[in-house]
C-alpha cells in the first residue's frame, strides 16, 4: 500500500467519524449526565465492539480478496457503489430524536455504561456491509491483502477512538450541536455528501 492510499484512508475515516452518530451520541449523554470518567467507560464499551467488527472484517475480507484475484477490481466497484447508495440514504435521512438513550441514568453503573456502549455499536445492521465496501478501496492489488487489512482495521480503531472519546470528553459544549432537526439535517447532508464523493471517486480511480 502506498503513503499516499493509506493516506487518504486515513482522510476519509477522520472525516466519517466526524460526523455523529448513535455511539457519539451515547457518548455525549454519558459525558453530560455523569462526567467524563462515564463517558470513558462509555467509550470502552463502544470501541470493544469496534474490535469485534474490524475482526469480523479482516476474517471475512482477507480470503475474499484473495479468492477473486483479479476480479477484486469488480468487487471494489461494488463496493463504490455501496458507498453512494449510503451516501444517498444518508442525504434523505429523517430526523430522529437524539436522546439516547431515554433510560440513562444519572447513577449508570461502570458495568451498565459499558454494556450499553458495546450493545449501541455492535448491533448497527449496517456497519459490517459499510467496512466491507470501504476498506477495498484502499487495498493495493500489488501486495498481500491481510496485512494491509489488519493496518487498516488497527488504523481506523485508533482514529475513531480518538475522535469518539474527544466528543466524549468535550460533551457539555458539543451536545447543543448535536441536537435539533436543523442540526441533524446538516449532519446528515455533509455525511451523504462525503460517502457519495468517495464512492463516485474511488470508482473513477480505478477507470
């Protein structure tokens, strides 16, 4: 893999992670309602459940890739695809109430927190499809799959517990930006702009 593709792997996940979502969301009221310490447990909760995607993709993609051989350049367009299907949904998106979860409390146990933040992450339907279709993008034909995988898998950890737990701690000044229907409207249209852009790209890349 070249600087230059790992850096712009390196761009495009900063930029996703972002844009909030339910985990930052969750992460947000814990910071609010019991302090940065919650909000850290909180953070562990959801990032466990990031190592178990990242292994489940890593798993699943890395004999993919290397059974398809030279048609992976067709299963990367797939995957463009994917990502501006994503984007499109993401621009259309309605508002949803972003306080979540109702029933935190203001006495959560360390326990209850980070059960609630693994729960929040691991169950999205829609993570495992998205890393199937971004992290292609970024594999070099020219060198062996898995390790540029567990780079990007370890890669794309690091970035998103960085900027999760940032939100995290700064939760009292961010959460008003967080909430409200023109808030999320913003938010969602920068999202969808952002993963329509990478798809059609990545996709033009390769032409």
């Amino acid at each position: 893999m070249s600087l230059e593709l790992y850096l712009g792997f390196i761009a495009a996940t900063l930029i996703l992670c972002l844009m909030p979502g339910p985990v930052v969301t969750y992460l947000v009221a814990c910071g609010i309602r019991q302090g940065p310490r919650a909000a850290m447990i909180g953070l562990a909760g959801t990032t466990s459940a990031l190592l178990v995607h990242m292994t489940l993709t890593v798993l699943g993609l890395a004999p993919l890739l290397a059974a398809l051989g030279p048609w992976s350049e067709a299963l990367k367009l797939i995957g463009a695809a994917y990502l501006v299907f994503l984007g499109v949904q993401a621009f259309r998106a309605p508002y949803e109430d972003p306080d979540l979860p109702a029933q935190l409390k203001k006495t959560d146990s360390a326990a209850t927190l980070y059960r609630r933040g693994f729960l929040i992450s691991v169950t999205n339907p829609k993570t495992l499809a998205f890393y199937a279709a971004f992290f292609p993008q970024f594999i070099s034909p020219a060198a062996a799959a898995t390790p540029q995988l567990l780079l990007l898998a370890a890669s794309f950890i690091a970035v998103g517990t960085l900027s999760d737990g940032a939100f995290g701690l700064a939760a009292g000044r961010l959460a008003p930006y967080l909430k409200g229907a023109r808030a999320q409207a913003i938010r969602n249209r920068i999202t969808g702009a952002v993963l329509v852009g990478a798809g059609i790209g990545l996709a033009l890349a390769r032409k």
